[in-house]
C-alpha cells in the first residue's frame, strides 16, 4: 500500500509542485551549512527580496517612501529596522497594491484563518508553495517521516455528511485518516485506524484533547508513530504527558503562518529551528518580525506576524548539529487586551499566570480565561482543584493583577468542545 501511496504522492507533486524536488534536495544541502553560511545566504535573499518589493509592489514603494526608506541605503541588520515594519490590516486593505505587477505562471489562492476580526487572502506563486512544502518535508525528515506515509490529520471538524464522505475519499488519495468529532465511535476508529499510522498533525489542542480522551475511555494507543506535529497555536507544556503516554511522543512544533511560510521546525533535540533559507525573523520589542525571503507574488517584507517570541542567544548551539538559529518560545499573541477596574494588560499576563503556577507551585492547569465585562475574568480551568491549588493560583493572579480585577475559577470545564472550527484561544474578550 505504501508503494502506491508513494507513486500517487510524487505524480501528484510533480503536477502540482514541479519545483519542490529541487527546493528539497537544495535544503537538505543547507541543512549542514555553518551559521556564517546561512546568515551570508539569507542575507542576500533578504537584499533582492527588498528590491523586487521596491520595483513590483505599488504598496511598498509608496510605504518606504513615506518614510524616507530606498533599498539602496541598507547596508546593515541596523539598516533594515529603518523598513517601516507592516500589519495584517494592511495586508489586507492594501492587497491588489501589495501583489506583484509581475505575470506569475501557476499560483495557489490562499486565504489565512481569521480567528479574531478578518481574514487574510492572497495569490502564493508555485515557487513559494513548493519551498514551502519542502521546507516542511525536511522537517519530517528529522523524523524518519516521508510525508507519503500513512498519518493521522485532525484538521476540519463539523462537515455535512457528503462532504464527508468526499473529504474521506481525498484523504485516502493522499494517505491519511481524519478524525471528525470526539463522538465515541468516530473517536474508536481513528484510535483504531492509527495502528497503522507513522505520524500524526493538527491543532495541538485537538492533539492533545485526542490524546487525553484516548487513555480516558482505554482505546488502543497508536504504537508506531515517528512524529506527532502541533500546529498553528501554542504548545502547552501539559501536552506532553498526555501525547507521550497515548502517542508515545511529545508535540513537535511546526511553527509559521500562510503569508510567512514556514518560519520554524523543532528538531528531534525540541529546539525550533528557523527556516533561515526562506525567512529573516526580526525580534521588536518581544515581537517576531518576519520576511518571507521566496514568495514573490505577494510581497511580504518586515510584517508583524503578532506573536511575543524569546529567540535563543546567538552563540547557542543545538546538540543536532544543525546551526540554524532557534526560536526558544512563542510565548504568545499579541494585542488583545485584559481590561483592569482601572489599568490594562496584555493577554500574555494569563502565560505568566500558570508559567509561575507551575515554575513556583509544579502545578500544570490546562485553561481559558474570559472576560465578560471591564474588570471581571473568568478563570474556566479543565480539572478541579484542590484547596491548596486554588491558594496557589489565587496568589500568581493577584501578583500579577493585584486587586484591580476580581475574578471567579470554573473547575471541571470542556475546554475543547466538539464540533468547534478553527483555533484554541487561550484568552477570549467579550469587551467592546
Ligand atoms: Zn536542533
């Protein structure tokens, strides 16, 4: 069956991606590169990808001319901080100006998932697409994974049932089995149907909620798993136990965005890795600033992708010997804001709330925090507490807040409905 699923993978490929081989082979070359190489490398991508937006892009040549800013003049990384940095709103309001004048041959539309306010949509040219993907077949490659191997998916819950059965018959074509709602019997056979998986990718918090309802209902646990891939949210640190005792493995992190590509993949030592080939990552007052160094048909040049980010010191080395530069953490979105009695916050506070829960207290809690009204949060943990747990979290709130919020904790809460589309917000707002 493999043999099939293989021939059918590398057809499709060459139909769709006829330039990914190349793109793959080049990054397996670079992935034994010094950091000096990557960074010479990067560098001049960096350079010509700021030209091209200057000479096709109406909206950046307008931008950096409001600002005084003439791709002639960068010289230096300090240079490049004089590129005023772009927004998702402007991405989006400014999109026909933000595209290429160029004639592209096969492009992909793409449009991003708007969990909060718009979304994002956009033509990819092929050449990005395939890097893109390259860049995360390499990533498998870590792994002993090859990406036409049987796989457990967890993308797209709540289809109507002809969709369904058309999203099974897809599946099939490209090797891999979704689950479509924690439903028993659905949750059964995929628990089933996973014994024959090598890799598994989704949602970390669909990950993880598999995970856990895995071992509470007894189902079989998949046992030849080569990687378990958590995308597109943050990877709480109470994952692991769950995934490594029903998956035998721990979430790996596939970190980046449509618009920005791949900007990280863990390595199997758990250190993110940035896809120097084909991103230059800013960091901006905690901030990841981005450049996508391959696509061209939509410029996209210093963008606020909206994620805090701690970056690795420079001369920190992983022990896999790849000498990409490493993103220690997404620590968290930015911009949504935690209303006070008086004061605000940003949400990341909530991240600093159960961090120190657990660094001062060894307490993991998995959470959400809502705030109905200016002043109020409600803390909806998922498991009860004890009397001595609800101490503890009351004294990290209150170091943080101090009596400017009052606040109530649900215990015993579904975080993770079913049925739910798109992301996991660990902070919802219901102010404004
Ligand atoms: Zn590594």
């Amino acid at each position: 069956m493999n043999g099939l699923h293989k021939i059918l993978f590398k057809a499709g490929q060459r139909w769709r991606n006829p330039s990914l081989a190349g793109h793959y082979a080049f990054l397996k070359r670079s992935e034994g590169w010094s950091r000096e190489q990557l960074i010479d490398y990067q560098w001049e991508k960096l350079l010509e990808t700021i030209r091209y937006a200057w000479e096709h892009s109406t909206f950046y040549r307008q931008k950096w001319t409001e600002a005084g800013v003439h791709p002639g003049d960068i010289k230096t990384p300090e240079d490049v901080r004089k590129i005023p940095v772009v927004s998702k709103q402007e991405l989006i309001h400014h999109n026909a100006e933000v595209h290429s004048d160029e004639y592209f041959g096969r492009k992909f539309y793409a449009v991003t998932s708007g969990t909060t306010g718009e979304s994002l949509s956009f033509w990819k040219d092929e050449n990005a697409d395939s890097f893109n993907r390259a860049a995360i077949f390499r990533g498998y490659s870590w792994y002993g994974v090859e990406p036409w191997e049987f796989n457990g998916y967890f993308w797209g819950f709540s289809f109507g049932f002809l969709q369904r059965i058309k999203t099974r018959v897809l599946d099939w074509l490209v090797n891999r089995y979704r689950l479509f709602s924690y439903r028993h019997g659905d949750l059964a056979r995929f628990a089933r149907k996973m014994q024959h998986a090598r890799y598994l990718e989704g949602y970390s918090s669909a990950i993880y909620q598999t995970a856990k309802l895995i071992l509470e209902h007894d189902l079989p646990r998949p046992a030849g798993l080569k990687l378990v891939k958590g995308t597109s949210e943050k990877i709480y640190p109470h994952y692991h136990e769950a995934t490594l005792a029903a998956f035998g493995q721990p979430v790996r992190s596939e970190y980046g965005a449509a618009e920005s590509g791949v900007i990280a993949f863990e390595c199997p030592e758990g250190h993110m890795h940035i896809t120097s080939e084909g991103v230059y990552v800013e960091e901006e007052n905690g901030e990841i600033i981005v450049t996508n160094l391959v696509m061209r048909s939509f410029p996209v040049v210093r963008y606020a992708l909206g994620d805090y980010i701690r970056l690795k010191p420079a001369d920190f080395r992983c022990a896999c010997g790849m000498e990409h530069p490493v993103i220690e953490e997404v620590t968290g979105r930015v911009g949504t804001t935690v209303y006070g009695k008086t004061g605000v916050y940003p949400s990341l506070y909530f991240y600093y709330v159960f961090k120190n829960l657990n660094k001062n207290h060894g307490i993991k809690l998995s959470y959400q925090v809502v705030q109905p009204e200016k002043g109020y949060l409600v803390f909806r943990l998922e498991r009860k507490l004890s009397a001595a747990e609800r101490k503890a979290l009351a004294t990290e709130i209150e170091a943080l807040f101090k009596d400017d919020v009052e606040y109530e904790l649900r215990e015993g809460e579904v975080l993770f409905p079913d049925g739910r589309k798109g992301k996991f917000r660990d902070f919802v707002s219901e102010v404004e």
